[in-house]
C-alpha cells in the first residue's frame, strides 16, 4: 500500500513538472512572443515564478518518493535473504533526476533571478535574452525528462 502511496506522488510529481514545462515551452511561450517586450517579460516573470514555486515542491516529492522506493525494495530484498541490484532503469532514473534537479535550480536561482531583476530595472531588452536562455534549459530538462519516462516505459521490454 505503501509503495503504492509512493508511486503514484512520484508520478503525479513528474506530470505537473513535465506537462508544466510543455505548457510553458511550446503554448505560453509562443503565444508570449506576439507581445511587446514589456507585457511578455512581465506576464513570464509572474507565470514562470508562480510554476518554480510548485515545481520546487513537486521536485522533493519526486526526489523523496523515488529514493523511498528505492530503499523499500532494497530493504524487503535483504530481509527476504536475496541481493538487491539497482536495475540499469532506475539507476539512469536516479542519475538523471539528479541532473534535472540541477538544472532546475540554475533556472530558478540563476537565470530566474536575472530576469526579475531585469524586469524591475525596466530592462526589457535584456529580459528577452533571460527568457530565451530559460527557454533553452528548459527545453534541455524536457528533453532528459521525456527520456527517462521512455526508458521507463519501453526500458523492461527491450
Ligand atoms: C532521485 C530520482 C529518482 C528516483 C530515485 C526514482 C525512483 C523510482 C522508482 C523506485 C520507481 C518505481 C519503479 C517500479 O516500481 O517499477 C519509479 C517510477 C517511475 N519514475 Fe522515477 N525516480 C526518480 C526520478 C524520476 C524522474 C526525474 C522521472 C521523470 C522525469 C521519473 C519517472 C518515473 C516513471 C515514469 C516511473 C513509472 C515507471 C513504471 O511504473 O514502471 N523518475 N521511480
């Protein structure tokens, strides 16, 4: 039951992280870029920093409930008197959750940070860079993060 609990906050984790990152990259950001400077700088500041607050707790939901998982199933192998071996899969999970984690908040604490910077000195031109280097990471986590769940869905039938 309790795997179960896990399991599906660390899915419903990663579908607001991921599906938040699509919305944002291929329908807000687009729609964004028909604005002027300053009405599309402003409307991502407040979007983009309303997203990297749920974000945030969606990431420790996912980190936490993923190494939960992962220490269950190790501990019921040991009582159960058999070796427990990180499948390949899950060990790439790990590897590159953590690397997302990473990028994440060189977006929030980084480039986000400039950017609310930027907006508040009225520098439209150089909240445009920020907004199109943050699309750019962005895309970078979406691109690694629709790759585990493709390892971890095709992954066990290869
Ligand atoms: C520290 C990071 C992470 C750890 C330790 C971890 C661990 C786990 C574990 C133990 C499972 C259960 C597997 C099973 O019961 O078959 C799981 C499922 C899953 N995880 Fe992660 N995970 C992490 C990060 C991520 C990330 C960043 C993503 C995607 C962006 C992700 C996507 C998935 C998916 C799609 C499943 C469901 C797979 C299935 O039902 O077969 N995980 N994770």
């Amino acid at each position: 039951m309790l795997y179960g609990i896990l399991k599906t906050a660390h899915l419903l984790s990663i579908i607001l992280w991921i599906g938040g990152m699509i919305f944002t990259r291929y329908f807000l950001g687009p729609a964004a870029a028909k604005l002027d400077s300053q009405t599309r700088a402003s409307l991502m500041q407040d979007t983009l920093g309303r997203f990297f607050r749920l974000v945030a707790y969606a990431i420790s939901i996912a980190l936490i409930s993923g190494i939960w998982m992962v220490g269950r199933v190790a501990k019921m192998a040991i009582v159960a008197g058999t070796n427990f071996s990180l499948p390949i899969t899950w060990a790439a999970m790990m590897g590159l959750g953590f690397i997302m984690a990473g990028f994440f908040l060189l977006i929030r604490y980084s480039l986000y940070t400039k950017l609310v910077k930027q907006v508040a000195a009225s520098d439209w031109q150089g909240a445009d860079k920020s907004l199109l280097t943050i699309r750019n990471w962005v895309g970078a986590n979406l691109a690694i993060g629709l790759l585990i769940v493709l390892a971890m869905g095709v992954g066990p039938y290869l």
